[in-house]
C-alpha cells in the first residue's frame, strides 16, 4: 500500500518499479518530501493530472473555443499543477492531462438524467475509462521522461449536442438549469496519437454511450 499523507507507507514501493500516480500530486510540500526518500527513482512515472490545468484566465472571446495542445499556458497557482511539473522537471515523470473520465457507472447520461449538466454552449471533452487505462499503459512503455500528452477522445462536444443527442436516441430530457455562458475548452489529443501510436477503442462518445445503457459495457 501507498499513500502520500502516510510516509510509513513510502518505503512499500519496490526500487525498480514503475509508477502510475492516480490521485493530485498535492500538497507540494509532501510530494517534494516523498520523492527525496526516492534513492533510485522507479524506471517510469506517469502522472494522472487534469485538462483543468488549462483553465489559465483567458481574455479571448473566440468561439468556438481555439484548440489546447500541450504548448498552453497552464495554471501554476494551482496546488495540483505545482506538484504535477514538480514530478515533471524533478523526476522525469509522464504528464497525463486527464479530460473527463466517464464509463461504466460514470455515465454521462446519468449526469443529465441527474440534472447535473444541461444544455449549453460549454464544450466538453471525454475520454472513456478503457482507454484511459491503455494509454497509461502506453505511456509506461512509450512515453518520454519530462514529457506531458493530453488525454481525450479528440471529439470535443458541446453539452447542448449531447443534451439534444441523449433525448433523441434515448429518451433521456435535460432538466432545467441555468444556462452555462463559459465556452469551455477543445483539447487536441495529436500528439498523444502521434508519439504514442495510441488508437482510440471508444473514438465515438454515443457508440460508447449505446453500450453503457444496454448494460453490455
């Protein structure tokens, strides 16, 4: 077991091995402490960090919103984001900018059905769970130390396509909320796809989605 609040737990990591960090690398402070114990650092750190990290304030006005390719300013007032490039310059880890997560038991459908997303103009980006787990796999075996790729199906929507998509395939009516004026974000997963040859298994959010309600994912 693992856990950075328990630095009696530090030492359980075995000196070659490889790491998948899955929750925020926060607070720096002890991120910084746990890697000093490291006396060989593992051969692989990948880090699962946010597409959030983007959310540097912005006054453009575009819309739709411009593409977000690994080259963007991010946040470093964040908590989150100083332990991530701390990992990233100090340790050579593997950067993933997470877009959101969704899958079985995560369903977006739930989330309108919930009324906790309706329709808007916002841009959302996904990525299914299934292949989360295989590019932190690729990423393991591929990836290049320092280096940091963003996550996502590379199709980003807005919540009123999918709002209006959810009704007609399935029957599922937004609940009223209060309309959404950000644009949100379009992150571009190219160099994910480029550097680490990684195919997409769920590219099609509503294929995905048709799978999730039939109980066949």
């Amino acid at each position: 077991m693992f856990d950075l609040e328990q630095p009696s737990t530090w030492l359980n990591i075995p000196v070659d091995a490889d790491l998948i960090w899955c929750f925020p690398a926060t607070p720096l402070e002890q991120v910084q402490a746990f890697a000093r114990t490291l006396d060989a650092p593992p051969r692989r750190i990948v880090v699962l960090g946010s597409t959030s990290a983007y959310d540097a304030p912005s006054q453009s006005t575009e819309y739709p919103p411009p593409w977000i390719d690994e080259s963007a300013p991010i946040d470093l007032t964040k908590p989150r984001v100083q332990g991530e490039e701390f990992l990233r310059t100090n340790c050579g880890a593997i950067v993933l900018r997470v877009a959101g997560i969704y899958g079985p038991e995560r369903n977006p459908l739930d989330w309108i059905r919930q009324g906790r997303v309706g329709p808007s103009r916002k841009y959302v980006n996904l990525i299914h769970v299934e292949d989360l787990a295989s590019i932190c796999l690729a990423a393991l075996e591929r990836g290049k130390p320092g280096e940091v790729y963003n996550v996502s199906d590379g199709t980003p929507r807005t919540w009123k396509d999918i709002c209006e998509t959810a009704q007609q395939r399935w029957g599922v009516t937004a609940a009223a909320v209060k309309e959404d004026h950000l644009s949100g974000k379009r992150i571009s997963n190219a160099k994910l796809r480029a550097e680490l040859g990684y195919a997409l298994r769920h590219q099609d959010l509503y294929e995905a989605l048709a799978l999730i309600e039939s109980g066949t994912e």
